[in-house]
C-alpha cells in the first residue's frame, strides 16, 4: 500500500498528493490569463478534497492574475494544517516570462514579496529555484543558498529546498543548510531520488504529468486504467507516488474538472502485476 503522506522537514505532515499553483493564472507562462474567480474555485476545492500542500511562485502570474493572491483571497486564514511551498530566484520579464535570475542581495525581497502577497509571517518551504529556464549545472548556489539560510535564522523561512540542480549543486547546498526539499523536472532515471531517500528529503518532480509515463507507454496506461476503472492521469499519478515513499506529486491545473480527476487517484491502488504492466 503506498504510503499517503511525508514528514517534511521532520516536522510538517503533508499529504503526498498535493497541488501545483502554476496554471491558476495562466495555462502556460505565454498564454493568456485565466478567470480570477476560477482560480479561487479550484482553491478551494482541493482545500476541501484533503490537499494540505501546495507548490506556488511570485512569478506564476500573467497579467493582473497572480497565483499567490489567488491563494491568498481563496484560503486565507489559513488551515494550520495547510503547507505554502515557494520558489525564488527567476525574475519575470515584463511579459510575466521568468528567463531572468536573481542576484543574491535581490533574494530578500523576493521572499518578502512572496510573504505579503500570500498574507503570511513565515514561509513554510522555499525553494531556491536555479538556472532560469534552462536545464541544471554549470553555476554555484553557494552565495544565494546562504541568503535563503539567513533569512531561515530569522525566522521569515521555516525549511528550504532547492530547485532545477544537479548532484553537486545539491551538495553544496547541503553544505550550507538543511535542505527539506529538491524539485527538479521528472525525468526517467530520477538521480537526485535515491540521496533524497536516504537523507529524509522530499523529492518533488515537476511537470509530473507531462515526464513521467512517456506518450509511447498510452497503450500501457489503457490496459492498467481499463482493469482499474480509473483514468490514464490518474493511473499515471498512483504509479508516480508508488515510485517512491519520499516523493511528493504536485499535478496542477485550472481546472475543477481535472482537479476531481487529478486527487482522485489518492485512492487509487496499483498492484505489482499494474505496475509490472507499466513498466513494460
């Protein structure tokens, strides 16, 4: 039975399913804004569907339409239970698109920023989020791991995590502070997962819907979801939490239809011959 929740940071319980705020205000970082007002709705739902984590950024915003006050309008106050997960490091272009990255003495005020447009005292997880769009590697997160680190002293930061890295650049975070936290993109081998594990660190693969099982697999998803009389998004999800005890899924979307869709699979257990199915 896969296990439904993590102890982040050792001292927050979460549900392993949460929900990603990326799309509230936008489909896609170029797209057109969405409905404020559906934003909200879809807020609360998963709120009222048990989701108790959910991943969010200052840049997640298109136009006037800002996902954090959008979480802000819809929750706040806030349940005790309720984990608020950040990012800083990209900076939004005019056109809302994050292809900039932050220097280290502009970290503080993102975090501010993030800590009033979400209406909070102290950010439960943030995520030093690097490399801007591009893939991981290449540049030391030494200087700007240690901002976040401070800001943690202070109190304005409960855990952090980090974002889009490699083995080293994980390291040499590790070497600064606690890390509660990596979020990198889904991909096949997962590197990153099996240090995770050993070390009591959440693993949070983004864009899990869209990595995870492969378009060639569709045939493999449609048996398993025929046999379970789920869908392929929710097999694909139930096979994403049973990789691991240590990773988290953060599916996102605008939508209540695909939010129903995306928490349903909770409750949805794979046996070995589903996941021997899938795996081919």
């Amino acid at each position: 039975m896969t296990i439904k929740t993590l102890s982040l940071g050792g001292d927050l319980t979460i549900d392993r399913l949460g929900f990603g705020a990326m799309r509230l205000a936008a489909d896609t970082f170029d797209g057109p804004p969405r409905d404020p007002e559906n934003g909200i709705a879809v807020l609360r739902r998963s709120v009222e569907l048990g989701v108790n984590h959910i991943d969010t950024a200052g840049f997640y915003r298109r136009g006037a339409v800002r996902a954090n006050e959008l979480i802000r309008r819809a929750l706040s106050p806030y349940r005790d239970d309720l984990v608020i997960a950040t990012k800083v490091g990209p900076l939004p272009t005019p056109d809302s698109v994050p292809s900039g990255q932050a220097t280290p003495d502009q970290l503080r005020g993102l975090v501010e920023a993030d800590l009033r447009s979400l209406g909070l005292d102290r950010l439960d997880l943030v995520y030093l989020r690097v490399g801007g769009m591009t893939g991981p590697g290449g540049e030391s997160v030494a200087e700007r791991f240690a901002v976040l680190a401070e800001l943690r002293t202070e109190g304005l930061i409960r855990h952090l995590g980090v974002s889009n890295v490699d083995a080293v650049q994980f390291a040499e975070a590790r070497g600064i502070a606690p890390v509660a936290a990596v979020q990198n993109r889904y991909t096949r081998s997962m590197e990153l997962l099996a240090e995770c594990e050993e070390g009591g660190i959440a693993y949070v693969p983004y864009f899990p819907l869209g990595g995870g099982i492969s378009p060639l697999d569709t045939e493999r998803l449609g048996k398993v979801a025929a046999r379970l009389g789920a869908t392929a998004t929710q097999v694909q999800l139930a096979a994403l939490l049973a990789t691991s005890p240590s990773l988290l899924a953060i599916p996102g979307t605008g939508s209540l239809d695909h939010l129903e869709e995306n928490l349903a699979a909770n409750g949805l257990s794979l046996s070995d011959e589903d996941l021997s199915d899938l795996r081919g």
